[in-house]
RNA sequence: GCCUGGAUGGCGGAACUGGUAGACGCGUUGGACUCAAAAUCCAAUUCUCGCAAGGGAGUGAGAGUUCGAUUCUCUCUCCAGGCACCA
C-alpha cells in the first residue's frame, strides 16, 4: 500500500539500491538489442556537484532511460577529469597531495551523483589521473612523437605568473587568466605540440556528417577556428640577394596592385634587411611592443618602417621597397604581406600613414577607371586594369589566372591557409600526466618504450607554490637512463594539457579497464561512435575539436573505426539565478545538495527539464522547484485515492463499453504518449513534461463531477490505462517515484526496463472538430462540426450565422476560404 | 567591425508545412474545505473600453507578400554568444 503523504527520502534510496543489486544500468556487448551511447562531458572533481552538473546529468538520463524504454542496449558511464591545476593549488594550500584531494573529492561527489539515481554503468567509471588511465595517454604520445605529429618548437607562450603555467590561446581570456583572472605575460619556452593542422582539412570537411545533428552554432564556431583561406604563396625576390620573401595571399588578383611588401617584425629575413642602423633601432622597438601587445589590445594607428631593401615583383620585375609593419602576425600564413593599399583597408592605411604609392587594378566596371583620390580601399568584385595581359578579366577568373602563370614561373603557389594553430600540449605543472620523453646526450629526445610506462607521477613531493613544476625540483624523477643506450639521462618533466586526457576518454569507456591497450578495438567498434553527447557549449572550439582530432588519429592508426566520435550533441544552456551566472561572489549559489534533501531526486530533476529548454539559460527559481514538487505530489495523490482500483485486474478492452467522457479521457491518454515520444525525440523536454501536466489535470477534472467516477467499469478501465501510461511516460524524469508506484500497480519489474507505451491512432481521431469563423481575417465564431463536411456545406452554414451576418450588411462577398478542418474565412468588401 | 542566435502576458515559456496567439508552470485574485491556519481542490488571469452582451488593440519597431503572418521577404533597434590587424 501506498502512504498518503509522498515521501521521496523514504523511496529513492530503496530503487537506487535495487537498481544498484539487479544491474539494470550495467551494459553489456553481447545485446541483441541495438547500441546505444549517451554521454555526458565529465565532471572535473571540485568537491560539490553543482547545479550545471545536475542539469546536465538529468538531460543525459532522460535520454538513456527513454532509450532503453525504447528497446535499446544503452551505455551511460560516468568518470572523472581529474587532472588540473585547482588539485595542485590544493597540495599548495593545505600540503595534501594532489592525488589524495583529488580521489577525496571523487568520493564525496560520487555520494552526490549517486542520490541524483542517474542510471549509470559504474563498474566503467574512468579517473583520468590513475596510471591505468594515464598510461594509455603516454603510450598514444609515444606514437604521436613517432609519426612526427608530436614535435617541440621554441616559441612565444601565454604564461600566467600565478598558475605558473602556459596557458592556450584559447585559454587566455581578455588577457587574462581562464581560470585565475591573473593578466597573462608572454614567455619564451620550447613547447610539446600536437600537429592538429595537419588535420584541419578533415575537421572541416567531417562537418559535413555532422550538419543536422550538431547544433549550426557549434559547428560554425568550429569552422571559424579553423579559419580557412583559399590563396597563394607568392615568393618576392630581394633585389641584389638570393634571398626570397613568401608571401600568403587571397588576393592574387591584385597582385599588379603591390606598391610595397610588409613583414612581421618577427619574420626571420626582418633582421638582414634593414639596411641602416636606424632600420634596427625601429625593428627593435616593435618587436618590443608586438611582444608586450596584450592578446586583447586595440590597435589604433599602425606602425612601421622601410628596411632600406627593396623587393622584385614576381611578374612585372618593378622594385617594391620592404617594409616591416607591427600588424602583419608572424604566426599566420608567413609572416609578410603583399602591400596592396588600393585594395587592403590596413595596406591602405599603411600608405596613407607613410605616403606610399596606392596603385588601382580592380574597377567596378570595366572601361572606368578607380575612384582618385580613394578615402578607402575597395575590397569588392571587379574587373582587372593596368594589370597586363590579365587586363579586363573578372577578379574571380584572375585569381586563377594569375596564379597558374606565377605556378608556371615557379613563382607562387596555390594554397590553403588556416587559422588554426598547432596545440600546445606542454604543461610546466605536476598534477597532470608526464610526458614519456627522455632527453638523452648521445640519442637525443627517446620516447619512453612502451614496457616502461606509465612514467608515474611521485608521491613523494613538496609543494611551495612557487618557482614552476615540482616534478622539476623532485630529487629522482627527471634523473633517469636513456631507453636506447642506458646513459644517464634527463627525463621530461612537462606534463601533459588536461585537454588531453578528454579527448579519448569516450572511446576508453567501451573497454574501461583494458590492460593491453586504451581499449580493445571490438568493443569500440561496437559502441561508438557516441550517440548522443551532452554539455556546455563553452567546449565548442577545444574540447570539441580536439575530440575529433583524436578520433581521427586513432582511426587511422587502427585503433577504431569510424570518422566522427559523437553522432549527436546537445549543448545546454547555464544554470543562472536572477538573471547572473551563479557564483561563490555572487552569493547567489544553489547547491543540489539543499534542493536533494528538501524535495528529493525526482523534483530536482523534473525542474532541471522543465524550467526551460535544455539549449537555453535556466534561471533558478525555487517557486518553480515546488511546482513541480506539486505536480508529482498530485500524481501521488490522484494514485493514492484509486490504489485499490489501480491494483485490480484490468479486463479486456472489448468487454467495457466507455462513455463519452471516458472516450475523451483516453484520447488525452494516447494524444500524451504521442506527445511525450516527439517532443522527447525533438529535445523538447519542457513540452513534454506539461503534456504529462495536462492529463493530470484532466484526471482531476473528470473527479470533479462526482468523486467516484472511476469506480465504473470503464472509468477504472479508463484511469488504469492513463496512470499505466503516466508512469511509463514519467520513468525517464522522476524514475524513483514512477518505480514504486509502478510497483503498487503490481508490476513485478521495473518500470525502467519496461517498454515505452505506443499511441493508438484509433483514439486519437475524434469525429468533429471545431470550425474557426473568421471575417476578413478575424475570428468572429467558433462552433463544432462534424468532419467530412463539404465546403458548399460550410459555406452554406457560415452565411447562413446571427453573428456572422452583421459583418456582411451592404457588402459583397469577395472570397470563401475553407481550410478543411481548420478555419473558414469570410472575404467581404 | 564581422559571424551566429534571440526578442511573445507580471515571470519562465507554448504555438504543426502560413490558419483559434499565450499550452504548461510560477505569481496574483476569488471561491470551496477548516474553529482557524497550512495543505488541498475548483475558477479567473494579455492589455483596454463596458454593469453586461460585446467591441478595440496586441508576438521588439517599420514596411511588404497573403483571404489570413509570432511563422515568409526587406529595413531598422536592442540583447546574448563567438571571432577579430588572419593578409
């Protein structure tokens, strides 16, 4: 028997240890039944779940749970990111190894996680910072650094001074620090980088299977960072030098318009022509300015100086001086410029600041000629003039043209350039996992054998906070021997970017505890790709892309098969309170914790989903919380007054004969299951809980006449099906409650393994529907008709209306519009 | 500046391929139950004129297409997110 008062203490416990003891969440290869992979981004272990996590996982159940109802073999693991710096400023701040405060925090958040009963598998949970985790990474680096896809170059990084650390670019925000605030500086290091440009091309071309079922967003935030540009490299040649200057274009349709060439002050030709010692004072002073240049400062005026060399251009052999200019980017394309002010709005700046030459050789029209003098450059479409033989040829056709004859010449080349850059996996911290490199004076940079790995992190370290890597200052860890020749050798004691270990994690899921390798290929081809992926967008350009950027490798090393690594994604909105983001400085932090204990699992998660749609922000609002601990005390109590009927027998649909009232509440039944089911599959989850609402209250309605309405034979008949179908609807959102009434109902398993109801099309057709009247377009009346009806009929009966008639008094009839079923229009004038 | 999205009652949000704008929830108001309160149940709730019947306006602003536009087209305003001397 069912208590009157719900109580969702006493019974979520009980189901979750069910669950736990009978294995329902535990997935397995050997189903008959189709795959099914649903994941969420995991947690990094803080300490607390927050709010964002809830959100994130009551999405993700939904969809694992509705998936099994639905017949499939459903994987949802959990595990843990559980490298990072805040367990390091832990161990600096409380002398707790990071390893020790990281694994306390797993354990406190599983208890939460837990109490939440999201359905996982967690004999497959992966810690990221374990050796058997870790391991796997080194070994997949090891092989990067054999294929040349790993490779240390010396270069110019974002160093935060209080993480001590490099940072990304993409993790500097508004220079300043991602995660500590602290403004960024630049520092010289020699860096670890991953080649991921060399699959820039494949990341592009992958979106391909991805445009209908990644967000548009995601993908065009994606396409953006990657940055792809259709040009040329045009080589200039120094007068009086073998040297060369390469250029990258998208304009080689203007080549005839190069009036001078600009170079980065980083550029390496930079140096040897500037040809007075004025030159080098000036190239020193920018180098300076470029280098303190904040990531997020705005240029105003550009700067430069002429190098006091001069340049051949590649088709008509004029001399263009050299210049040096503080905005051409060393970091993109090759670090000099074809200066063509005419139609470059920063060349036309250049020239304007230093009275160069501005040279026409597009024209809108042909036979006109450019605008003189120009107030600024023009950058559209165009024909060719004062460009020899390419003389009145479109810019587009040019383009092609002018590059071939430059190809033919040895000259120049086509090319792609990208945006995206090499990824900086290089880490000056301890809590992350090392990189399996030894730098020995005879062989050089050895990657650690495969036998020797893991290269573990100590456990025997201090940690002051200051002067860099502990791994550095450790007593024995960089000292080592060299792999191939057994000299005495330094270890490497970078460790590797967290991004890293999230970047295969998924794929480690479908085999978690493999020894012999990151994960056997049989049970990766079984499971992935991941089918539905669930997060925050804020990993649209990292996490995302270098996910499938390790797919794709380990594809093509044979670890996996597959292009993509998540079919599906669906990225969340935030968690805010009072329109702000929630924050420890804000004061306006909810904890999951608070809203467990007062209204249970099942209320929380309800919210979580019907608060607003899952791709938008959610504005915590705790009036909306009892809301919806309401409705599921009303489904409590509307099971608890009829338990008895409830619990009988049902007998067979063709013995009852149901009343009219009992039709319509039927039909509100199976219009709810067709509902639930679009709206699940659409990601309208908020819908779908207020379909479940209305058959609620049509429940109560229905009692409202006379409180035993459903003693009737088809009034029982008629509620034993709609609370069947409520509770089967309602597993997937508030699982424990659907359980245990599930059970009242004298079901013997559980309604999580049970199938999910199919509508009856049958029901849902009613014989009349309600003809909208309208008069030029505005509703005037509304009545019941029956269907099937004929538009002379209709028209004969909208005339025919009191209150239609007013409206047409000394007007004529223009046009009858009869949407059947729908709406009747009277068209009068 | 460029690229994406958005803008609907007091609030969160619904609305099929152009066809009843405001589902569902919150809040508010009224009623029932109660000695009373809480809880619960019922009803009303876009604004506006009206005792009412009924009328008028209404989906950020302005135009357009249409018998009919929250939905399609154009222009503009504001908001959010992303990117930015990228050649």
């Amino acid at each position: 028997m069912v208590s009157e008062k719900y109580d969702p203490k006493g019974i979520e416990g009980k189901w979750q240890q069910l669950w736990a003891e009978q294995n329902v969440f535990k997935a397995t290869e050997d189903s008959p039944k189709p795959k099914y992979f649903c994941l969420c981004m995991f947690p990094y272990p803080s300490g607390n779940i927050h709010m964002g996590h809830m959100r994130n996982y009551s999405i993700g159940d939904l969809i694992s749970r509705y998936k099994r109802m639905k017949g499939f073999n459903v994987l949802q693991p959990i595990g843990w990111d559980s490298f990072g710096l805040p367990a390091e400023n832990a161990a600096i701040q409380r002398s707790v190894h990071p390893r020790d405060w990281t694994l306390q925090n797993i354990a406190q958040m599983k208890v939460e996680l837990k109490s939440m009963g999201i359905g996982y598998d967690w004999d497959r949970e992966v810690t990221t910072c374990l050796p058997e985790y870790y391991r796997w990474e080194q070994m997949l680096f090891t092989k990067f650094f054999e294929k040349g896809l790993a490779y240390k170059k010396r270069g110019q990084v974002n160093w935060c001074p209080k993480c001590e650390t490099v940072l990304a670019n993409e993790q500097v925000q508004e220079g300043a620090c991602w995660r500590c605030d602290s403004p960024v500086v630049v520092k010289d290091l020699s860096q670890w980088y991953l080649k991921i440009t060399a699959y820039a091309d494949q990341l592009l071309s992958g979106h391909q299977q991805l445009e209908k079922s990644w967000p548009q967003r995601v993908l065009d935030m994606q396409k953006h960072w990657i940055g792809e540009s259709q040009g040329g490299r045009i080589q200039f040649q120094v007068e009086g030098s073998q040297e060369k200057i390469e250029i990258f274009t998208t304009r080689p349709d203007t080549l005839f318009g190069v009036t001078f060439v600009t170079l980065a002050a980083a550029h390496p030709l930079a140096q040897k022509l500037c040809k007075t010692p004025d030159a080098l004072k000036h190239l020193e002073q920018i180098k300076v300015a470029v280098a303190l240049r904040r990531p997020d400062e705005e240029i105003k005026e550009k700067k430069g100086f002429f190098t006091g060399s001069y340049a051949i251009h590649p088709l008509t052999g004029a001399k263009v001086p050299v210049w040096v200019g503080d905005f051409v980017v060393m970091e993109y394309g090759t670090g000099a410029v074809m200066a063509v002010p005419a139609h470059d709005q920063r060349d036309f700046e250049f020239a304007q600041t230093y009275q160069l030459p501005i040279k026409t050789v597009i024209v809108p029209n042909k036979d006109e000629g450019g605008a003189q003098p120009m107030k600024e450059a023009y950058t559209g479409s165009g024909f060719l003039t004062e460009s020899g033989s390419f003389n009145g040829q479109d810019n587009e056709t040019a383009k092609t043209n002018i590059l071939k004859e430059l190809e033919s010449k040895k000259l120049g080349i086509k090319t792609i350039q990208y945006r995206l850059r090499d990824w900086g996996v290089s880490r000056q911290r301890f809590w992350g996992a090392p990189i399996p490199i030894v730098y020995c004076e005879s062989c050089g940079t050895v990657p650690v054998p495969e036998k020797d790995l893991p290269v573990e992190l100590p456990m025997d370290v201090t940690f002051s906070g200051k002067q860099g890597n502990p791994l550095e200052q450790h007593p024995t860890f960089s000292k080592t021997q060299c792999p191939k020749c057994q000299k005495t050798a330094r270890r490497e004691t970078d460790t590797m970017d967290t991004f890293v270990e999230s970047s295969w994690y998924y794929a480690r899921y479908t085999d978690p505890h493999c020894s012999t390798g990151p994960f056997a290929k049989a049970k990766a081809d079984y499971w992935l790709p991941v089918d539905y992926y669930v997060g925050g967008v804020e990993h649209a350009c990292m996490h995302l892309l270098y996910s499938r950027f390790f797919h794709k490798i380990l594809r093509d090393w044979g670890f996996l098969k597959g292009d993509e690594p998540f079919s599906r994604l669906l990225t969340q909105g935030m968690v805010i309170k009072d329109g702000a983001k929630m924050s420890k400085s804000k004061g306006n932090v909810v904890t999951p914790g608070s809203i467990l204990d007062r209204f249970g699992a099942d209320t929380a998660r309800l919210f979580s989903l019907f608060a607003a749609p899952p791709e938008k922000d959610l504005d915590w609002n705790e009036k909306g919380v009892e809301g919806c601990h309401r409705f599921l005390q009303r489904v409590w109590r509307l099971f608890y007054q009829h338990q008895s009927l409830l619990a009988e027998a049902q007998v067979a649909e063709k013995e009852i004969t149901f009343s009219d009232k009992c039709l319509a509440l039927r039909r509100k039944t199976h219009w709810m299951i067709q509902k639930m089911t679009e709206d699940i599959e659409s990601e309208k989850f908020n819908v779908a809980i207020s379909a479940a609402m209305e058959l609620v209250n049509e429940l109560y309605g229905a009692l409202t006449d006379h409180d035993k309405f459903f003693s009737t034979p088809d009034g029982k008949w008629t509620l034993q099906e709609a609370v069947h179908s409520l509770l089967l609807c309602l597993a997937p959102f508030a699982p424990h409650m659907m359980e245990e009434l599930w059970h009242e109902m004298g079901n013997k398993t559980f309604v999580t393994c049970a199938d999910w109801p199919k509508f009856r099309a049958d029901l849902l057709t009613e014989s009349k529907f309600t003809l909208v009247v309208q008069v030029n377009g505005k509703v005037r009346e509304r009545i019941e008709v029956a269907k099937g009806i004929t538009k002379e009929d209709v028209q004969k009966l909208v005339l025919g209306m009191d209150k239609i008639k007013p409206f047409m008094e000394g007007k004529t009839l223009k046009q009858f519009v009869y949407v059947p079923e729908r709406i009747a229009n009277v068209v009068v004038v």
